[in-house]
C-alpha cells in the first residue's frame, strides 16, 4: 500500500525521533499507532506536524492522546500516541484473564494483530503482535456475553430502562448517548459469539454481515434503532426491544445465558415476529368531548385505528362540563391503548380538536406545575384531577399531540362528535 507523499514525509520524521519505537497503519482511514519509549513532547510533534497541515488538533485526550488533521494534500490523519510496554502489559494482562467491558471487549486486540508496522525499530512491535495472535478463546466470548447482556437485557438497571426514561424525559441528549451505548454492547456481543475481533466502531454494522452467524432480522433491527425515526419515542423504544429479544433469543439458542446465577437471564419478551411487524407502526387516535349546557348533561368518545383494526368508546355524565368532557375523552383513550397487549410499545398519535386539552398538556401544564398549580392569574387550576391523569398517561405513552377543526368533514373527527351525540341521548336529565 503507498502512502500519500506528505503522511510518508511525517512518517519519515516520526522515524528519527529516539522516543518512537515503532509506527503502525491500524486502518484504511490512514489512523497511524505511535508506540513509544518515553513521552514525545507536544512541542516537537507540532514542529513535525504544522508545516504540512492546513487543520491541526494537538494533543486530543478524548479516548488516548492523539494528533487530528488535514494534511495539505487533503488526507485526513489521525496520530495516537502510546506507550509500547504499558499498553502491552495492560492488554496481556486482560487477555489471560478474559476480561470484558460494555462495547469493544476485543478491540485494542484486534487494533495490534490487523495492523501494519511501518517502523519497528527493535522489532518489538511484530513480537507483541505474534504474541497476540492466538485463537479466540470460548472463555472469552461467555465474559463478553455476560458483561455486555447485564445491561442488554431487561434490569431496572440496564440500558434499556435507562433508553425508556430518557425517552419519557424528551431527554434526546441522553436518548442518543444511551442507544449508542447499547448499540455498542450488542456488537461486541455479536463479535465475540462469532469468535471474532471487534474491529472498533468504524463501519461496524457492515462488518458485522460478514460473520457467520447473526440473530434473526439483524440489519433491519439495527438500522431501526439507529436511524432517523430517534424523535418518534416509541418507535425507537419498540425497535429497540425487538432488537434485544432477537439477541437473547439467538444466546439462548447457543446455550450462552444458561442457568449460573451469576449469568443474566432473558426475560420473557413479545415474540420476535410481532415486535418487528410492529416497528414503524403507530396508533391513530381521535378524541371528542361535549356538553348541553355548560354545566349539564355531557359525553366523551374515542377512536383507535392500529391500521387494520378500530376500537371506539363512549360514555356520559348527568351533570359536568365541556372541558372535563374533552379531557376524559383522552384519558381513556389512553387507558384503553394500554390495555392491549398487541398495541403495547406502538407510538401513539392524538388528534384533538380541543385548543384547551392540546395547549393545556403540551406547554401550559409546566407552568401550572412549577407555579403550584396555580394559573397565571394566581387562581387554582381547573381540573387539577383530570389533568394529573392525563399528565401520568402522556409520560407513560408519550404520544404525539395534534390538533384538528371541528366540524370540518374529517371523518374521524365527525364519527367521534357522532358518539358524543349519540351517548348524551340516551343520558336521563
């Protein structure tokens, strides 16, 4: 493989420097390992590195320290500098004692035995690498599946909860960092059971379909908890449970989870076939409330479409009010949504032509809550129940919340004032 002429120059200076004991190509993307007798200053790297970069960034400590930039030919380099005998202690010291961590159990193994030295002054970098170069051991791979399915499967406190409660929270941020995290547990799963080095977090998912063996709808699942629905929560919350069950199931399969105690259990999980049949799907829910009279006689009614089946429900009061109406018309929607086991997981999309409910439970109820449920007029909050309900089933379901005109030929929307009608007939003054 040729170098580009300026990273050759670099090279070049890297090799006089009495500190470098050897320099290797750990990948394609041009990430040179910088292996090291003694600290190589900051100063003198920036001596080697400036006159041939338009970017440079030294001394990034992100992960180990490196040396990020843009060479003037236009490649992009990435210098990480290490300590040859301390990382080659560390890692034959974890090695012989089959230690594994959330994501990338293998991945500075297999960072020296899939490199290439350029420079090896004393030849000690090819020793640490034939060292290296050892079959992959069946101990290994069951600490790597332990480690990594203790917070794969369904603990309290296991990633996914910490996805769910993110989720609940909008917490986005933490929905992103929690996912990744998982996703990098599940990968370092899926490498060690096919008794392969975990190549690091490039093109992982590319990789890893040229293994032997993968849990059923692998791609697809990944892709779904990876891609670009991460602001619809309960889609990415269901994608990401089918993804954990077709892993478990796939361990169980291999004999991988066992019955030791010390070694985490799947938990009873949908069925693979259903989750995935489930993931992209949503709830189409439209609600009604109204009222002759305001107080007087009055009735709610919801309609649920999963796109094949329709679930309608009504009911009335004596004597209440529009709003109460309005508001009772969501939360049992809601109630009933959650009493399905077939719609749970599936994202939840309310459609209500009420300004007060829609406006009430997306902005003005944070204001109401810090202000001790008080409005801004300093009077108490009316309702206070009703929405306290409402409140705890939009956190438990985080549906999307829309508007829609009355009365205006939707013909969900009329089909639930329809019910209003019809169950404010049949109510006795």
């Amino acid at each position: 493989m040729n170098l580009p002429h300026l990273l050759q120059s670099v090279i070049d200076q890297l090799e006089h420097e009495p500190a470098v004991e050897a320099i290797v190509l750990a990948s394609s993307d041009y990430e040179l390992n910088i292996y090291l007798t003694q600290e190589l200053p900051v100063q003198r790297r920036a001596e080697i590195l400036a006159p041939v970069t338009t970017i440079l960034e030294l001394n990034n400590l992100w992960s180990e320290t490196k040396d990020i930039g843009v060479l003037s030919d236009g490649t992009e380099v990435e210098l990480v500098y290490r300590n040859l005998t301390r990382f080659r202690t560390q890692l034959q010291s974890s090695m012989l004692r089959f230690e594994a961590t959330l994501g990338y159990s293998t991945r500075a193994w297999a960072n020296v035995v899939d490199s290439r030295a350029l420079f090896d002054r004393g030849g000690e970098f090819r020793a640490f690498q034939k060292e290296l170069d050892v079959p992959y051991a069946h101990d290994l791979t069951k600490a790597i599946v332990s480690k990594n399915w203790s917070m794969l499967g369904e603990s309290s406190l296991g990633l996914r909860a910490h996805v769910k409660r993110a989720l609940l929270a909008r917490d986005w941020v933490s929905v992103q960092h929690r996912c990744t995290a998982f996703l990098a547990s599940v990968f370092d799963v899926v490498f060690a059971v096919n008794q392969v080095r975990n190549p690091g977090e490039k093109r992982l998912l590319e990789r890893s379909l040229r293994l032997a063996e993968l849990p059923k709808d692998f791609e697809p699942l990944v892709n779904a908890v990876a891609g670009p629905k991460g602001s619809d929560p309960a889609y990415q919350l269901t994608s990401l449970e089918a993804l954990a069950t077709s892993l478990g199931t796939w361990l169980e399969a291999k004999g991988l989870l066992g019955s030791n105690p010390t070694t985490p259990r799947r938990q009873t999980a949908p069925a693979l076939e259903m989750v995935a049949r489930r993931v992209g799907t949503h709830l189409t829910v439209y609600t009604d409330g109204g009222c002759i009279g305001n107080p007087g006689k009055g009735a709610w009614a919801f309609l649920v479409e999963d796109g094949t089946t329709t679930l309608e429900g009504s009911s009335g009061e004596p004597l209440t009010t529009n709003n109460k109406m309005e508001l009772q018309a969501v939360i049992e929607a809601l109630k009933a949504i959650s009493e399905r086991e077939d719609w749970k997981g599936l994202s939840v999309v309310i459609h209500t032509d009420s300004q007060y409910v829609r406006n009430g439970i997306t902005t003005w109820i944070k204001s109401w809550e810090a202000n001790g449920w008080k409005t801004a007029a300093k009077e108490p909050v009316k309702n206070k129940e009703l929405w306290l309900s409402l409140q705890a089933w939009d956190r438990a379901l985080a549906p999307q919340w829309k508007w829609v005109k009355g009365h205006a030929g939707n013909p969900r929307n009329e089909r639930c004032d329809a019910l209003v009608r019809q169950t404010m007939d049949k109510i006795q003054p």
